[in-house]
C-alpha cells in the first residue's frame, strides 16, 4: 500500500472515531435529557399529589393514599407499592396500604401481624434511616427471615424507605419489581423519600382531623350532658322546696288538727332531708370533679357496719313486702383497713336503689373473700336494668333515665359517686341485671391498703 494510500485510511479511521465519538456523545446527552425530563416528570407527579394531600377531604385520605400509591408505582415500573405500620409495643409490622400492578397477586391480607424478630437487620436499617435496596432477592442466605419472607412473594427486587414522624420510625413505603430486577437511582430515591414524607403528613392530618372531631363531640356531649344534668338538678330541687314552702305556708296560715299538723311537719321534714341529699351529693361529685376528695384509712369492722345497714333498711325493705337478707355473722369482727365512711356510703347507695326499684321478692347483701380482696354485693328481684342503662348508670351527669317524667326521684349521681369512691379505694364496681328479673351489684376492696 502506497504511502497516499495508507494516509486515507488513517484519516477514514479517523473520521469514523470522530463519528463513534460524537454518536457516543448524543446518546450520553440523549441519556441525560431522558433523565432529566424523567426526574422532572416525576417531580411534577409529587407535586400533583402534594397538592391533592393538602386540599383532600377526611373521607378522600384512605382512597387518595391509594390512588397515589398507583400512579408513582406505573410511573417508577414496580410492580407493587405498599406502606407498613411498625408496631414496636407488640413486636409486629402490618401491611396498610397496597397497589398491585395488573396480573401482580395481593399481599396484604397475608402480610398482617409479621413479627419484627424475623427481620432484625431490616428494621435496623430503617431505624438508622437508611433506604435499604436489594437489588437481588435471591444473593440472600436462604435461612434469612426477610428471604424467606420475600421469596414467596415471587420478589425479585425492592426497594423500601423508613418513614419517621417527629424522629420517631412509624413504617416504611416500600417498591417491589416482581417481573424483573429493577435498579433506583439516588435521585429517584431522594423523590420518592420526599413521597413517604407526604404520607406521614396526610396521615398525621388525618388523625388530627379526627381527633378535633372526637373532642369537639365530647366537647358537644358534656355540654349536653351538663345542660340535662343542671335541668334534673332544677327539677329535684323545686319538688322538695315546693313541698317545704307550701306546707309551711299552710301550717302559718291555717289551723289544723294535731294529726294533720304533724302529718304537714313529716312532709316537710322529708322534703328538706331530700333536698340536703341531692344538694350534699352535687356537693360530693364536685369535690371528685376537682380531685379533692380523700381517703381516711381505719380499721373497719366490716359485719359491724353492715349489721348497721341491715338495721337502717329493714324497716323501709318491709313497709313495702320485701325480704331484706343480710349474708354475714353480727358476733364476729371483720377487720380490714378501708375507709369506713366510704364504703357505708356505698352500699348505702346500693341498698337505697334496692329498696326503691324492688316492689317483690327479696334484696340480700353481704361480702366474701376472693383472692387478695373482699367482694362485696348487693342482689334484688327488681326492675332491673337494660344494657343500655347499664353502660350509663355509673356515668357522671347521667341517669338510666334522664326523662323528667321519670317515676322515681333522685339526683342519680349515687352510682357515680360509688364509683368514683370504689376507685380511689383501689377496687371495682360493676353490674349484672336483666330486665324484669332484678340486678346484682358487686364491687371489691382489696385487703392490702392501696389507695389510688
């Protein structure tokens, strides 16, 4: 080859260099503006859904969450998109939230209640806030928890980022490519970090939301419950000082028999001792209200002070043809260390209600040890009571009937006193009753002095 000749083809070669080059340069650029518009699309997808989280309704959170979880997990090419709720208290993670591709099989009803101790080294990495990648399911050992877990998912690769709420890690979103592997890179990372981010806002949102909601009915609720509470009290209390005025009135005004005139002076003397009742229990339930009620540990006779009882309500039990059984022994000592006056008022209340809604049949009260504690009762053949009286009875401000019409007098804050006094004594009160069939009350009091 001539001299002329080899100087063409070095300087073809040259020229075909020149153009790999430049064809070489293209395509990196063509790669880097793929990127960029890629990068810049799904920046406009975030934005999107941040603008749909801020503007979202309370009852839109749960589908939106999902439709969003759709729309990065198409545009990413995973096959499955997910968020985990971490629940250390238990030791487990729940699967929330899942998107499937077409023809990718559901995980979620499988992935509930995981157990955080199979999957150590994972949640390690979550709560060093490091984005864990595995960009081959299967180069893990075979006997490791998160491959066993992964595996019969059919997983190829994923990739999962912590979510943390106030420095706390809460759960994780996490990309499953199932069809094939699938490699992120960081800048996509870093986006999709700014979108698990988005979530635990809308959810905290949402729990705010609900949480305003949950206090404002409360809030709606007292006040409803106070507003039926103060007209009770109004009631209750002009029925008694109507009786103390009017029959005063008539005792001032007129001139009656002895008989008549001590009849007067009985109604009134009932009419006030029922008036100082109601007003001493506001009284009572205002100083529990305000956490200024105390305990006065004694040495108590327990049969001494139900004998008392026994004593007290005998007489009120048979005007009205009613069996009152007391189930203890007047000749042997009890002694536990309670307050006293506590407990009397207490199953003073209990065997007043007795009396008052038993019209047949027997009342019987008395105590027995179960355990470390003293279990006390109070059983009639009353009216007894419906189970939706039953959730309100021990209630503050409510009554089993809140109706002014009602047919029986009364405050109805003894019950919630008893409760009340039960609790700071370090036991607990509750009921069984059907209707028509009558109640049993029983509440305990331990042995041991606790007081709460």
């Amino acid at each position: 080859m001539s001299d002329e000749d080899k100087s063409k083809q070095q300087l073809i070669e040259e020229l075909q260099q020149l153009r790999n080059l430049h064809e070489s340069e293209l395509l990196a650029h063509k790669k880097v503006e793929d990127e960029v518009a890629y990068l810049s699309d799904l920046q406009r997808i975030l934005m999107m859904i941040a603008s749909k989280y801020i503007n979202i309704s309370l009852e839109d959170v749960e589908s939106g969450i999902q439709e969003s979880l759709g729309e990065l997990g198409r545009f990413v090419n995973a096959d499955r998109v997910y968020i985990f709720d971490y629940d250390f208290k238990n030791q487990i993670c729940n699967n929330t939230h899942e998107w499937c591709e077409e023809g990718i099989e559901a995980q979620i009803n499988e992935l509930q209640g995981v157990p955080i101790d199979v999957i150590p080294w994972w949640t390690e990495a979550h709560f060093k806030n490091k984005t864990l990648f595995i960009p081959d399911v299967f180069e893990l050992s075979e006997d490791d928890g998160v491959r066993q877990i992964l595996e019969p998912q059919d997983i190829k690769s994923l990739m999962t980022l912590p979510m943390f709420n106030n420095g706390e890690l809460i759960g994780f979103l996490g990309f499953d490519s199932v069809k094939e592997h699938h490699f992120y890179t960081e800048k996509e990372e870093v986006l999709l970090k700014v979108f698990s981010d988005m979530l635990v806002n809308v959810t905290n949102r949402k729990k705010l939301t609900q949480e305003l909601i949950r206090a404002k009915n409360r809030a709606e609720e007292s006040d409803r419950l106070k507003t039926s509470f103060l007209s009770n009290m109004s009631h209750e209390i002009r029925t008694p000082m109507n009786g103390i005025l009017g029959f005063a009135g008539l005792l001032k005004e007129t001139e009656f028999s002895d008989e008549t005139h001590n009849e007067y002076l009985e109604i009134i003397e009932k009419s006030g001792q029922r008036m100082l009742n109601i007003i001493n229990d506001i009284v009572t339930i205002s100083q529990i209200e305000s956490g200024q009620a105390k305990v006065e540990i004694t040495d108590t006779d327990i049969n001494k002070e139900l004998s008392k009882l026994y004593s007290t309500y005998k007489e009120d039990a048979e005007n009205k043809g009613i069996d009152l059984i007391f189930n203890g022994d007047l000749f042997t000592k009890e002694i536990i260390q309670t307050d006293a006056d506590k407990l009397v008022s207490v199953i003073s209340n209990l065997l007043s209600n007795a009396v008052k809604f038993t019209h047949e049949g027997s009342i019987s009260f008395g105590f027995h040890k179960v355990n470390d504690s003293l279990q006390f009762y109070v059983k009639d053949t009353g009216e007894g009571i419906t189970p939706m009286q039953r959730e309100l009875i021990f209630k503050r401000f409510r009554q089993g009937n809140e109706s002014l019409a009602r047919k029986h007098e009364g405050a109805g804050l003894g019950l919630s006193i008893s409760k009340a006094y039960i609790k700071l004594l370090g036991g607990e009160i509750w009921v069984d009753s059907e209707v028509g069939k009558g109640s049993n009350f029983y509440f305990t009091l331990p042995l041991s002095i606790e007081v709460f």
